[in-house]
C-alpha cells in the first residue's frame, strides 16, 4: 500500500511501470478500481491510495469499484470474494 502524498509523480510512474502498483484506491470511501477508471482519476491526491494486489485491497477492508471492476463488485455485494 502507498499513498499518493507519500510518492513524488516520477516515482509513482516507475512503480506503476514495474508492475509493482497495480490499483488504486480512495481512503476515505474504501474502494478499489483499475487505474484508468474515470472515477480514481478524479479523486483527490490526498485520498488517494495504491495496492500492489487486489488481495491487498481486500485484506485492508477494500471493496471493488463497481464501475471499472463491476464483476468483482458483484461477487463481492453478494458475499463470494
């Protein structure tokens, strides 16, 4: 987990570019979603976070997007993740 305050743009880059941060979430709300969801590119930087994995995201108390990540929101609103 990495928040966005934490990181300067050009080491977040490289990280996202490795690999190593794969989704991103907004604190506040404990949602998760794929990084080119419109919804995460309009979240402030300050509520914004980013996983390595989904499991991450869900062991941190998490849930799916439900726009960018609808299938996984499902599973997830009828208690299969």
């Amino acid at each position: 987990m990495v928040l966005h305050t934490e990181v300067t743009d050009v080491e977040l880059r490289q990280e996202i570019r490795r690999g190593q941060l794969v989704l991103a979430g907004h604190r506040q709300s404990k949602t998760y979603g794929k990084l080119r969801c419109r919804s995460g590119q309009r979240m402030h930087r300050e509520n914004r976070i980013f996983f390595e994995s989904e499991s991450e995201a869900l062991v941190l108390g998490y849930r799916p997007c439900g726009s960018c990540m609808h299938a996984a929101f499902k599973k997830w609103k009828h208690g299969v993740i």
